[in-house]
C-alpha cells in the first residue's frame, strides 16, 4: 500500500481575499437533556463563527462567553455592552432550548437522554452586497425544521414538527424572524469582518481542507482505482490531517512513476512529493528521513516524508507526511 498524508493549519482558507467576497457567520447551539454518564459535560453550548473561524464560545458550565480570537475583545472599543449583552443572550438561548427539547421529547413520546441542535446564520457578498439567512433546527441529530427568509414561512422536515410549524406561523413572528436573519445577523457580520480585517486576511492568504486536494497521480494523471481518501481529522495543536492510500506492485519502474499531489483551489503550483525507494514500507528493518522546503500560493510551506524502506519487489508501504506551515 501507498499512502500520502498532509497536516494543515485549522480555520484557514487557500488564495487571496479577492477570490471568497463572501463572508458568513454561523451560530451553532445544542442542548442535551443530561445523565450520571454525561454530568460533567455541559448541557448547553453555543459556538459563534465568522468565515469558518471560531470567534466565541459559551457552554452552560462557564455560564460565561468567551473570545477565541484576540480581536474579538477590541469590539468593547465600539460596543462597551457587547460581553454583557452576549451573556444574557445566551443564558436566555439556553433556557430556551430547555423548553424546545421538552416539548419535541413529547412530540415524539420520548424520555431519556436526547438531543436538540439550533444553527442559525447569514452569508454577505462584499461585492454585490446581498445577504441571505438561514435557520435550522435538529433533533437526535436528523432534521426537524426549518426557516425560509424568502418565503417567510416554517418547512417541517418531520412529521413530528407540523404542530410546531402551525405554532410558529400564527404567532405573527416570521417577519421578525426574517428581519433578524437578513438585516441583523449581516449587520454584526460585517463588523466581525471589519474588526477581523487582519485575522481574517492573513488566514485567507495560507490554507483551508475544503479548497484544497490531495491524490496521488501516476504519468500525470490522477489516479481513482485502488486509492483510498481516509476522514479529515483534528490534531490537537489545531491542525488537520487526511491520508491517501494506494495499493501498488512496488517495482523498480513504479519509484519514477507516481507521485502523492497537495493542490490548493486558486493556486497554480502544487506541493508534489514523488515516490522513491526512502518511502517505501515494508518489514524492513531501515528507516530515514528527509525534508524541503518551498514556496506555494506566497506562503512559505515545509515537506517532511519520513518512512522505511525495504528491498525486493512486491506491495509496498509508502508514507509520505506533509507539513504545511503558513508563515507572515
């Protein structure tokens, strides 16, 4: 087997501001009735993003909301009751969402321990200006309902969520709804984005999972058969790694013939990691190391490949590690 890894810095996006005018904010609210098993996770918390970066975070442990960007705190600058509000917002969201998971439990004829999920959020396109919103609500993790600013209506997605569709519907509140979605969460979307000009640019200018590729590829083309795209997963220092296997006959001829390819959305030059006898795994009992350095998109980035390797032919065990550094 031949397999290709890369590590990428969390949260961060791949070409220059220019080519994503769109910005959006994402709030994601769960509560989960708790049990003896889960007492010391909190029952309710709330995550706040702009652009697919976290900015704020609130669980009802800490019962206090906290920045995850140094910038957010600048904001008192301009909004001295901004914490304050946030706080009792989200306390006020919490009992909330007490309320709602009582009654989609009884909806449903359920007790125990379950599950409700509010995200709410909008988009703004800084160069046509327009705005959209959404919101949506989960429970046990599968669709229950949901809100359409254009139609100015609630879409059950159960069968369950009718009674509460017709509920939401003849309060009166949907233009409210549609007001705060499209006129309110992009006001405070285009000040978390002034405020964050400078995080926000030097994240936009290194390197993000969803616009970028990894695959291997053999004579220049890329190859389908016989790979294996293994999950995008968190490391604990806050970057992200994802493997590409390959099954292949290791022969002489194979060294020069496939490469493992990093390909960033926007970016013409790739990082390109060919195949060759150091990167070979196998029951060997040697093992080396190797390491360049180059330049892609503007950004500096570090290629490591560590690996074993083995002699004969047969099938073989390639790693090749990736580690894309992004430097100011």
């Amino acid at each position: 087997f031949s397999q290709c890894d890369y590590k990428e810095t969390k949260n961060l996006f791949s070409g220059e501001l220019a080519l994503f005018p769109n910005h959006e904010l994402l709030r994601i609210f769960c509560f989960t009735t708790s049990s003896s098993q889960t007492a010391k996770l909190p029952e309710y918390w709330e995550v706040t993003y702009v652009d697919d970066v976290e900015i704020l975070h609130f669980d009802s442990n800490s019962r206090k909301t906290k920045a995850k960007l140094d910038w957010v705190d600048n904001i008192t600058a301009k909004d001295p009751e901004f914490w304050k509000r946030e706080n009792e917002n989200n306390i006020v969201n919490e009992q909330v969402s007490k309320v709602n998971i009582e009654i989609a439990k009884e909806h449903f004829n359920h007790t125990g321990v379950h599950l409700i999920q509010r995200m709410y959020g909008c988009e703004w396109d800084e160069e046509t200006g327009e705005v959209d919103g959404w919101e949506h609500y989960s429970y046990d993790s599968e669709d229950f309902i949901s809100f359409e600013p254009r139609t100015t209506r609630w879409i059950a997605a159960h069968p369950q969520a009718s009674i509460t569709k017709n509920k939401l519907d003849q309060v009166g509140l949907n233009e409210h709804k549609k007001y705060s979605l499209t006129e309110i969460c992009p006001f405070f979307l285009k000040n978390h984005v002034i405020n964050g000009t400078p995080s926000l640019q030097h994240a936009l200018k290194c390197f993000y999972p969803a616009t970028s590729a990894l695959f291997w590829r053999k004579d220049d083309e890329e190859l389908h058969e016989d790979v294996e795209m293994v999950q995008l997963l968190p490391n604990h220092d806050g970057t992200f790694q994802t493997t590409a296997h390959l099954r292949v006959e290791v022969t002489p001829d194979a060294e020069g013939e496939y490469e493992c390819v990093f390909q960033l959305a926007g970016v013409k030059e790739a990082v390109v990691v060919k195949l060759d006898s150091r990167s070979i795994l196998s029951n060997a009992h040697a093992r080396v190391s190797r390491t360049s350095q180059g330049d892609i998109g503007g950004q500096r980035s570090r290629t490591d490949a560590t690996s074993s390797s083995a002699s004969g032919e047969g099938l073989g065990h390639v790693v090749v590690l990736l580690t894309l550094l992004c430097f100011p």
